[in-house]
C-alpha cells in the first residue's frame, strides 16, 4: 500500500534492489490509484506486474466510503491501464465481506437459479471472466473454502457478464 511518509521513489529504488538481488521475482503493489502506479513505473527498472485493489460487484468505481480515495474509477481508469500494461489486477474482498453471498440483488438471484450456483460463486465467477483479473477470497470456513473452488466451475454466458457488467449493486451504510 503506498506510504505517504516515504517517496514513492526510495520504494521503488529498494524493490528494484530486491529484484536486482533474486531476493524478489516480481514487484507487486496494493490500492494504488492510478496515477501512483504510473509514478511507481516511472521509478522502477523492473515490471510491476499486480495491483491488488479492492474490488467486487459492488466495488465497482469507487469504494463504497469515500474517505478510500485510492479506488476509483476502476472499470474506467484503472483496470483498462492495467490490461494495456500488461499488470494483473488482484481482487480482494471479492464477496464485499459476505454481502454478496446472501439473496439481496435480484439480479443475482436470478442467476443463481439459471446456473444452480450460489450468489458468492456467481461473483466470483464474474470476477474471473475478465481479462488480467484474479481474485482471492478469503475464509477460513472449509464449506465456504469449497464453495469458493466451485466458483471456478465454467464461465458465465456473455450476456450475463454484461448484466452484471451493467448493473448497479448499492447496499447502504448499514449493511
């Protein structure tokens, strides 16, 4: 995560030490907004190859609090930058803390039911079906560690993806 205390150069002139060294294979950074990785790239000699952001249906363009000002415009800005650079997009919080696990969206609902999968597999998959983008979900649960695997079991239909590609999950402050 970038560190307002240290220039972005010293980071990167020490990552690229570590890779100089084999101490390191590849430089990854996390919740960098845009403009901080084309400053990182600017300062490194060696590839940024992932950028872990969080990111999830509902975390789509800008984090649902809006002191996180590093996650914006991920679908517009962030994540086509990526895919042209060649830098994996790594999604955290995949699920939005479970909030995408329960029968909340009927949009999701509906596609529960067409694929016989749950909403948190739904999401996940959708995740998957982009170009340049990995996720890790997180749990220690084994039931929902196995439900997670089957996330992986096909791709969703291509009109789908755009369903969910353009339809907007809100969920309150509350939630």
């Amino acid at each position: 995560m970038p560190n307002t205390e240290v220039p972005i150069q010293e980071t990167m002139k020490a990552l690229n030490r570590l890779v100089n060294e084999w101490m390191i294979k590849h430089i990854w950074v996390s919740n960098f907004n845009l403009k901080q990785l084309i400053d990182a790239q600017r300062h490194s000699h060696a590839p940024i190859v992932n950028n872990q952001i969080e990111y999830s249906l509902i975390t789509r363009n800008e984090w649902r609090y809006p002191t996180w000002a590093w996650n914006k415009n991920m679908e517009k800005e962030m994540i086509p930058y990526c895919q042209k650079e060649w830098i994996i997009i790594t999604a955290e919080r995949p699920i939005e803390r479970w909030l995408l696990s329960k029968p909340w969206f009927e949009v999701l609902d509906q596609l529960v039911d067409k694929y016989n999968k749950t909403h948190a597999q739904i999401s996940i998959n959708w995740l998957l079906s982009k170009d340049n983008i990995i996720t890790i979900p997180k749990s220690c649960n084994k039931e929902r560690l196995k439900e997670n695997f089957w996330a992986l079991w096909r791709e969703l239909e291509g009109n789908d993806v755009e369903l969910l590609d353009t339809t907007v999950f809100k969920v309150s402050d509350e939630d």
